[in-house]
C-alpha cells in the first residue's frame, strides 16, 4: 500500500467514520468493499479516463464485491476552484455513458469550502480531505441505507456540529495536512 493509500485510509478511519461523519462508511470499510484508486494522471484528460475505468469497474461488480470507490487525485486540482470545474466533466461522463441515476459522486479536497462559507470555517472540515478526492458511490447502495436511517437530512448539521466541537489539539491530530 502506498503512502497515499494509507494517508487516505487514515483518514477514512480517524476522520469519515471515526467522527461518524458518513454513518455507512464502516460496514463496507470493515468488509474491505472500499477501494482506494490513486490517479497519478497530471491533465484532465487522463484523469476522466481514469474514473471511467473505476465506474466501468463498479459497473462489473456486485455491490458485496466492491461497494464504492475513493479515487485519490495527489497529481493536480490542488487548486479548489480547479477542482470544482472539473467536477463539470464528472458530472458530463455520468449522463454520457447513461449512468444518471445509477452513479453519484462525493466530493472531498484539502481546501475544501461550502458555497457561502468562509474557508476557515469549521464546517468545510466534513469535506476536508488530504488529497483531492472523488467518492463514486452507487445510488442504489445509498438509497437502501438510507431507508434504514432515521432523519438521514439531519446528517449534514450533525456532521458540522461535530466537527466544531473539536478542540483545536483534535483538529490538528485529524487534520494534519491542513496545518503543514
């Protein structure tokens, strides 16, 4: 495993399901239905070519073979406005291979900001991640979960709730790229 990698499944551990910020994370993570995709791509181009390989690949697998893909992006889009752009291209290769529907994709980046927020708001922390980062995860898998979940509209606030109330010292042991 690369360090990429285990910085990733760091992360997924301490901070995704270790603060319980995706409430389904750790069932598929525990059964090893989590992949790790590291794109070394360094144009747009190469990088939509690789997350159409990881869609193609969710799309020949069951769901309890490979329940969704994290693909890790160290080689460009550090630039969030960059980023978001690209998420156009994302969003374009889903409703070209007819895919709409049966795809979504979650967003995660170092610097990441919500519409409105500033950047030094606790808040984008649910979203900070220690490389630009695109979750493909398959709707039906999320629809059947949340069917199971009481109040699933509740889980953004929680989620801001609980990383504000991270000391300062918590936020640097689980955020230590932002602090570099």
């Amino acid at each position: 495993m690369s360090q990429i990698e285990k910085d990733v499944q760091q992360w997924l551990e301490q901070v995704v399901i270790g603060l319980n910020l995706c409430p389904f994370a750790a069932k598929p993570n525990r059964n090893k239905q989590i992949k790790i995709a590291v794109s070394e791509s360094s144009t747009e181009e190469a990088l939509l070519q690789d997350i159409l390989v990881e869609l193609q690949l969710l799309d020949q697998k069951t769901p309890e073979e490979l329940e969704t893909t994290l693909v890790v992006i160290p080689n460009m889009l550090e630039d969030f406005f960059d980023y978001n752009q690209f998420l156009d291209w994302v969003d374009a290769l889903i409703k070209q291979q007819n895919w709409e529907g049966i795809y979504q994709i979650a967003t995660f980046h170092p610097d990441y900001c919500f519409g409105g927020a500033h950047p030094d708001d606790d808040e984008n922390l649910t979203n900070r991640s220690p490389y630009p980062v695109l979750h493909l995860i398959r709707e039906e898998s999320m629809e059947r979960v949340l069917k199971h979940y009481p109040n699933p509209e509740a889980i953004p606030d929680t989620n801001i709730a609980r990383v504000e109330s991270l000391t300062d010292e918590e936020k640097h042991k689980l955020f230590p790229y932002l602090f570099v």
